[in-house]
C-alpha cells in the first residue's frame, strides 16, 4: 500500500478533509469494476481542490464515496477523515448531520438534483429544518439572504418559484444557495458547470471562489475540464482508471507535468498560437474498469513505457516539494521531456 | 432457411437465447405441428359419435373422457388445434401488416393524417374491443371467415398506434437526419432505417395478440359467433360442456388447458423476441 | 466580391420556430409566439477553408448547419451552394447536392442505426449514390475505414460495439462516402473526452489537408474553434455579431459579446487567474427578442441607439465585420475610456 509514502502525520486535530485508501468497487456481470482504488488526497480548510479527469476516471465516484452516496452493490473502503471522524465508518444517524451540514454537494444537472415540484424557498428551508433550530421566519430570511449571498435577482419572488421557471445558470445558483444553508465547512461539486454555457461557466465559477474567501470553505471540483482548474483550483489531482496518477499544485502540475497521462491531457487541449496544427493526442481509448491492464493501467496509450510499466504498478511518490506526487516509473524522463506549452 | 439462421444469430450477436423464447418457442411448435398433423396424434376421428360412452369419465380408452354425443374429447382438443392456430394467424397478420403501414406512415408524414388518425384511435377504443367485433359479426352473419373480417376491421389500429409513436421518436434522431443528409428517399429512411427500430413493440403485441385471439375466437365460439359447430374448436368445445360442469366438467376443462396452454406459449414466446430484438446502445 | 463565387453563401436569412400558442393569447388574438432562431444571417464560406461558428446555446448554430444542409428551409433569405439557390433544387440536383454538401453530427450515440453495421451503413451511402460499382464496393469499405483510422474488422460490427470516438469515425467515414466536397460538422467533438477530442480533430485536419474540404465547423468551445478555424462567426441569439479571420478574431475581438466570450473562456494558464466576472446576466428568452441589438441587455457598453435600432454587420479591419453601433470597439489605437459605459 502506498500508506508508507504518504505523510499521516497531521496532527489528529487538523481541520479538513483527509482521504487514505479510498477504494469503492461494484459488482457486475462482467467482474469486479475498480471504480476508485487507493484514492489519497487532502483538502486543507479554505483550498479548492480540482479532481480532473476523463470519463471512467473515477472522479465523480470517488466525491460520491466520501459522502458515502455509493449505492449497492458498490463498496466502499478506506478512511474518509472529517475532523477527526472517519465518514466511512460513521453511522448513518451521525452522517446525516454531517451531510448537508458540515459538508454539502452540488451536482452537475441541477433540473435532476433539484425537486421539481417544490419551489427553491421550501428546498433551502428543508436543509435548515434539517440542521438548525431556526423558526419559520428566521428561515424565509435566511433563504432571502442565502438567495442575494448567490446572485439571485428578485429574490423574495423567486423564493416562491419552482425549478422548471429558473435557467439553467439561475438553478445552479440555486443549487449552491441550497448547498450554502448550513454554512458547510466543505463543499463537493461535481461538474457543477458542465451543462452551463461558458458566459455562465464563468459567473458560476467566480461565485464559487468568492463564497470560498466569505464564508472560508474548502472546495473539491470535480471536472474534466484543465481550464476550470486552471482558472479555479489552489492544487489539483488527476485520476486515470480508478488512480490518482499526479498531484500538486495547480502552477507545479501545469508548468511541468510529472505524468504521461497529465502532458497528454495538457496536449489534447487546444491553445493560443498553433492554429490548425495537429494536436498532442493520446492514442487509443480509456481502459475497462473489470479489465485493468498490468502494471500500470496508462501503459498501452503510453509513448514513455518500458518493460518495468507492463509488470509494475508505480506508486504514487513524492516527486517534489508542496505535496508534488506522481505514479509513474518514469516521471523524471517525462519532466525533462519538451515542453508542450 | 440458413439465410434465417443468419438472421437470428447477427440478432442474438452472442447474447444466450432466452429461457422464454426456448419455453414458449417449443409450445408454439407442439402446438404447431398438432395443428398441421392432428390425425398423428388424435386416436379418434373428432366427430365420430359413440352411443356406448356417452360423457365417459377419463379412462385408458379415452384419457380426456368423452362429451354428450360420446365424442372423444381428446381427439376434438387436438383437432381444434388446427382451427384455432389458424384464428391465432389469420386474425392477426392482417391487422399487423396494415397497422405497421398506416403507422409508419402517419408517425413519418404528421400533421393533418397524424390528427386524422387520432380522431379515428379515440373513437375505437372508446368501445370495447369485443362489443365491436360481435357488433361487425351480426351484421356479417357468424362464421369464421367474417370473424377475421370483424377483427381485422377494428384491430390494425392498435399496431397502427403503437408503431406511430416509435416512428415519431426515432424520425427525431440524428441518424435519420443523417439519411436526409444523404439524399436518401423517404421509402428508404422509413422503412430501412425507422422501421428496424421501431417494429418491435408491435412485433412483442403481434405474439399477446396471437393469444388474445384464440380466446377471442374461442369467446365468439362459445357464444356461436365463430366457428360453428360440430367443428372442433375449444371455445365452441367449451361452451358444449357448460350444460355438464357438474357431471362431466372434463368436456370444458381439457379445451380450457389448452387455450391456457397455448397462449401460455405465445406470451413467453413474445417475452423472449422483445429480450432479442431490444437494442443495444 | 468580384465575380467569384463562394462555395456556400447564406443572405438575409430566418428562421422562426412556432412556440406556445397559449390560450390566453388566442383570446386575446395575439399573435403565436415564435422562437426567432436565426435572424437576417448573412454569411460566405469559400472553397477550402474552415470556417468556424461560435455561440452559447440558443445562438441559432445548429439551426444555421441544418439550414446549410436543408435539413430546414429558410422561412426567408436564400443558401446559395455553388451559385445555386439551394431551395429550388429538387430530384437529381437535390441529390447530387446532398452529396456534395454533408454532415456530420454531434450525438455518437443517435447518429448512427443500432442496426445497421457499419459496412451496410458504408455500402448504402456507396450504392444510393451510385459511387462504385458493386464489386468494388467492400474495397471502398476498407479504403474509407482506413482513411478514418479504423481496424478492417469494424465493418461487421454494429454501432454499440465502438466508444464515442470510434462511432464518430464512423459517421465521418459515412460522409466522406460520397466524396463531398463541403463538410458541414455540428458540435462534432463535443460529446467527447478530450484526449479522444484531440483524435477527432487531428484526423478531419488531416482529411480537409487530404480531400481539399471545406468545413463549417460548428461549436460552443472557443479554444477548439480558434484551433479548427480560418475564419470564425460569433453568433448570439440568432444573429451573426461578428465574422472575422480566427486570429485577428481572438487578439482583437470588434464585438463586445465576442470580447465577453473570450474572457469568459477559461484560459489553460494558472498565473492568468482573474477574478472579474466576464459578463453579466442571462441570455434572454428567443421569445420575445427586444427590437433593438440582442446583446444590448448585457453589453457593459451599452448607450440610447442600442436599445431602439439593430445594428448590421459592417466592415471593420482587413475580413472583420461586427455587427455594433460602436464601430471603434477593439480598434487599434482606439482607447476603451472613450467607449460609453454604465447602464
């Protein structure tokens, strides 16, 4: 296990979020599928982490494993460590304090997450039934202040409207204002501007950073999206097959990554300068979840690998300072390797 | 029947075959060759009277018992079997093929024959299927063949709805507009690329409704609407026995197993075509 | 321009879509809502290039890529293939033009017959088309797999044997059958991981360098349309704001709502974190457009004259045309101080 590699000596009070060996499976028809293996990453109080990756990477059900909103027949195992609680082992009456309380969700589609026949007050004054003792007018208020704190014109007439009369960025809003009721310590979006036109992408994520410095939360973004990370996150992690293969800080990790699969990625995007030139892509596709390859799981769409790649499984090292790790057997020869910006 | 087999394999494209079309298929095939072979099977001619075993219990000598006119009720079940699998196809394939035509069309075109078509779909099943068909036959007279008529005439328009809805879903999607794009004519874009993908749902109907009328022609038996006796026909068999329920229950009993029997085989038969023909995406 | 003709030329055209029609209205005889989903779109592409079209949902792009195929008819205005009025074109001609003018499009999933494989997908365009001979049709088949960089064995397989990746191969390779010269692409990578993104885009480069294409490239990622694109049109709410070369477009946008797009566009570079909103409020409904500029409820810039009268698309610097009443916005030289602000 990568347990020796990974520093667990932060002290038992440190505030926010530690995650260790953080694995969910699922069984199906064709096998065990390793939806997330072995997941470590920390959130420090007040930091926005982006998870990146690609369909199948295991992003958005690892941010579902650490609410434990995994349903059977997945599993889940590790140790999910909220203030000196671990989210995994906790009972379901203890973690429904915290869900929505301490921690909150955003997802990606806020038509589906959102009820559609109850207007957006009742659904911010049901999480603050749930978590507070307000009475009902301390409640309208505080849905009021919650609706302005988000962004929403006309608030006292939008309380009273229902999800379907909201655009697609207004529901959003109202998402977070949801998410935001019981002033959560940390807030899990996942793909939270996905389905939003990039004007709006953009409203969203400045609102996202300014609600961070207010009311001092940690955020985890979940995105496939290297420019959301790059405009939004403080460090990053980026996952491939179930792994998280790379992670640092968002400058470390952009200015040279330690991963083939990250400088893949960082190549698939197109950028300022190069017009119609032939884009760095990786070839062939993701792998199956029940039928991992060996050793590395990057290895088959790997341009670096070697002999050791087809046996081995790198773990994931420390390759630098400020938390810079990579799990590749070959990360200094892909460091040294020419720049692709 | 190798071009069949090819068929059938490039649909299954490696899933197992059902259990419920391996079940059903083999009833329909008993059944099937029953109705083609019955004397095979029959021990007795079907209406040959035999004064000495009137309303005999079952025995060795005849396992079904006999009826009123010592008839052996084994043999008339077996010979009913040519009769109703032959209400089973004649009642259905018509309404199935006019109904998929009118379907196709009405769900491709739209507009003004679409809301025609509703109009007539309103006014059909605001009436009870059967109340309909027994209406039809009067005027016609009894009979079998005005019985395929009756149906025919009310039952298309349940295919004809059912493939006009899945015409409207799938003409949305991007490969028929793709087929536009391509120049393709729109006899070719309904019925080589619509019609593959949304046939099933009638073709799963076409085997319950394959079920439905027997019982339907065995209902309009029974009542002397349909086939008239002394034909052997379970429906007309049944309501033979109605007078003896106490005495010779087994006259109605066998023809009802084997209408139960024989729509059993249908129903899991089309279980089994939906499981295979279902799209995988 | 003189005398030359450009391979696809749209003028003056709309397209309305019936909404609601609620009956209130009726009552009240009111006229039927309408969603105007392209307004007066006057646009050229010409023989080889790439031209991209860029807007937020609701811009009208899609609409105007169906209208370049005919998959809609203009309700006014004329699409102009070769010279030709597109509209008149009927029996032989419409089908030499659908083949001469294809699409491909954004859904791998839907654009593609569940029960077709992909050989009798290929085979049919090959034979409708009259493009082969039958017996030269399975080579064909190998030749177009091999041109889209599929394996020989795809043919016998059926659409959901492939990824997303693969099917978009397919529904190019079904395109290039009938060897077009215009290829109309609607959100082709959209649905997509990026690095299979990247796949994608590198093969139709390598197609249009190969077959001489031309490309309409139509999509809602600016990165990606300034990567494909020679010349690039921004559309917002059915109307072109701005049409301009692809660089030119990005280092000096004319229209405010194409400035408002590329800030908004997250950039690939952590040191370039800003934390200024890049543009306000929401699109507002196609229901019921106000008369004046479109952008005009949400352009930081807006004045009296933006609220009453539309502004067409003029010329600005060498290829720019924008479509706004500030005809010095991103000027070179002009200074943003004397640009009106405040609402």
């Amino acid at each position: 296990m990568t347990a020796s590699t990974v520093p667990t000596s932060l002290p038992q009070t440190a505030p926010g979020l530690l995650v260790r060996g953080l694995t969910t499976t699922f069984d199906t028809s064709r096998g065990v599928a390793i939806a997330a293996a072995d997941v470590d990453f920390d959130v420090a109080p007040g930091e926005v982490v982006g998870l990146v990756g690609e369909s199948g990477s295991g992003k958005s059900v690892t941010l579902r494993s650490i609410m434990r909103l995994i349903r059977e027949p997945g599993k889940v195992t590790g140790r999910v460590e909220w203030g000196g609680r671990d989210l995994v082992a906790m009972p379901a009456e203890e973690l429904r304090r915290v869900r929505g309380g301490e921690i909150a969700m955003i997802f990606q589609e806020p038509m589906t997450a959102l009820n559609p026949v109850l207007p957006i007050g009742a659904q911010i004054e049901e999480n603050l039934v749930a978590h507070t003792d307000l009475n009902r007018r301390q409640r309208r208020e505080r849905a009021l202040e919650l609706m302005n704190i988000v962004g929403i014109p006309a608030p006292e007439r939008r309380l009273d409207e229902y999800p379907h009369q909201f655009s697609g960025g207004m529901r959003q809003r109202a998402m977070i204002a949801i998410a935001l009721a019981c002033s959560p310590k940390l807030l899990l979006a996942d793909e939270p501007t996905t389905a939003l036109d990039v004007t709006i992408q953009d409203q969203i994520l400045k609102l996202l950073l300014d609600l961070r410095d207010r009311m001092a939360m940690s955020v985890v973004l979940v995105t496939h999206d290297l420019g959301v990370v790059a405009a939004t996150c403080d460090r990053m992690a980026v996952m491939y097959a179930g792994r998280i293969v790379e992670t640092g800080t968002v400058a470390d990790v952009f200015a040279c990554p330690n991963h083939p699969y990250t400088r893949g990625l960082l190549g698939s995007v197109p950028r300022s300068g190069q017009s119609r030139t032939m884009l760095q892509s990786i070839d062939g596709t993701p792998p199956n979840l029940t039928d991992l390859p060996d050793g590395c799981a990057f290895h088959p769409r790997c341009s670096f690998a070697t002999e050791i790649c087809l046996k081995q499984r790198p773990p994931l090292d420390l390759v630098g300072t400020d938390g810079r790790r990579a799990a590749c057997h070959h990360h200094e020869r892909v460091a040294a390797a020419e720049p692709i910006l | 029947m190798s071009a069949l087999a090819k068929t059938a394999r490039s649909m299954l494209r490696g899933k197992p075959m059902p259990r419920s079309l391996i079940t059903g298929g083999s009833i329909l095939l008993v059944s099937l060759i029953m109705a083609v072979w019955p004397t095979l099977f029959a021990p007795y001619d079907p209406n040959e009277f035999d004064y000495n075993a009137l309303l005999a219990a079952p025995s060795l000598a005849h396992p079904f018992g006999t009826d009123s006119f010592g008839r052996d009720v084994l043999s008339r079940v077996i010979h009913a079997y040519t009769v109703d699998m032959q209400i089973a196809v004649f009642a259905t394939v018509g309404p199935f093929v006019f109904g998929t035509l009118v379907g196709a069309f009405v769900g491709y075109v739209g507009g003004f024959w679409e809301a025609l078509f509703g109009r007539l779909v309103d006014a059909t099943v605001t009436f009870p299927f059967l109340v309909l068909v027994i209406a039809i036959v009067s005027v016609l007279g009894p009979g079998l063949g005005n019985m395929y008529v009756a149906v025919g005439i009310v039952g298309w328009v349940f295919y004809a709805r059912l493939v006009a809805s899945e015409i409207k879903v799938q003409k949305r999607l991007d490969y028929a507009d793709a087929g536009r794009v391509m120049g393709y004519t729109p006899w070719r874009i309904v019925f080589r690329h619509l019609l593959p993908n949304a046939i099933t749902p009638a073709i799963v109907y076409w085997m319950t409704d394959m079920a439905l009328a027997i019982l339907l022609g065995s209902s309009l038996g029974y009542l002397g609407l349909g086939a008239q006796p002394p034909t052997a026909e379970w429906g007309v068999q049944i309501a033979d026995g109605k007078n003896f329920m106490n005495t010779a229950w087994w006259i109605s009993v066998f023809p009802g197993v084997a209408i139960v029997l024989t729509g059993l085989g249908f129903s899991l038969a089309g279980d089994g075509v939906a499981e295979i023909l279902r799209v995988r995406r | 321009m003189n005398g030359h003709i450009p391979i696809l030329s749209v003028n003056g055209v709309y397209k309305r879509f019936s909404g609601p029609y609620s009956l209130l209205r009726r009552f009240k005889s009111e006229p039927q809502l309408a969603v105007h989903a392209l307004t007066n779109v006057t646009l050229d592409v010409e023989r080889g290039e790439t031209l991209g079209i860029v807007g937020e949902s609701g811009c009208g792009k899609s609409t105007l890529a169906r209208c370049l195929v005919r998959l809609h008819e203009a309700d006014e205005g004329v699409v102009r293939f070769d010279g030709q009025d597109i509209s008149n074109l009927s029996g032989g001609a419409r089908r030499a033009f659908n083949r001469r003018v294809q699409m491909i499009f954004q859904d791998p999933y839907g654009s593609l017959n569940p029960r077709m494989t992909v050989s009798q997908v290929l085979s049919e365009a090959l034979s409708v088309h009259k493009m082969r001979p039958k017996p030269e049709i399975p080579g064909r088949i190998a030749e177009l797999l091999d041109l889209v960089r599929l394996p020989a064995d795809a043919a016998g397989r059926y659409p959901h044997e492939f990824s997303g990746g693969q099917r978009q191969r397919i529904g190019i390779a079904r395109a290039l059958a009938v060897e077009p010269e215009v290829i109309v692409a609607d959100e082709l990578v959209s649905a997509l991981d990026v690095s299979v993104q990247a796949q994608v885009v590198n093969l139709l480069l390598q197609l249009q360098e190969k077959l001489h294409l031309t490309v309409v490239f139509v999509a809602h990622d600016l990165r990606l349309v300034r990567h494909i694109s020679h010349r690039v049109a921004v559309m917002y709410l059915g109307q072109v704001m701005e049409i301009s070369p692809s660089e030119a477009l990005f280092s000096a946008p004319r229209h405010p709502y194409s400035k408002a797009l590329l800030e908004a566009a997250p950039e690939l570079d952590p040191a370039h974190k800003n934390r200024n909103v890049a543009l306000r409020g929401e699109l507002p409904s196609p229901l019921d457009l106000p008369p004046g500029c479109p952008f005009a409820g949400r352009c930081p810039h807006v004045f009296d004259r933006c609220r009453v009268e539309r502004p067409v698309l003029t010329p600005r610097g060498p290829g720019q045309m924008a479509a706004c009443h500030l005809t010095d916005f991103g000027a070179p030289g002009a200074s943003s101080d004397q640009l009106p602000t405040g609402h």
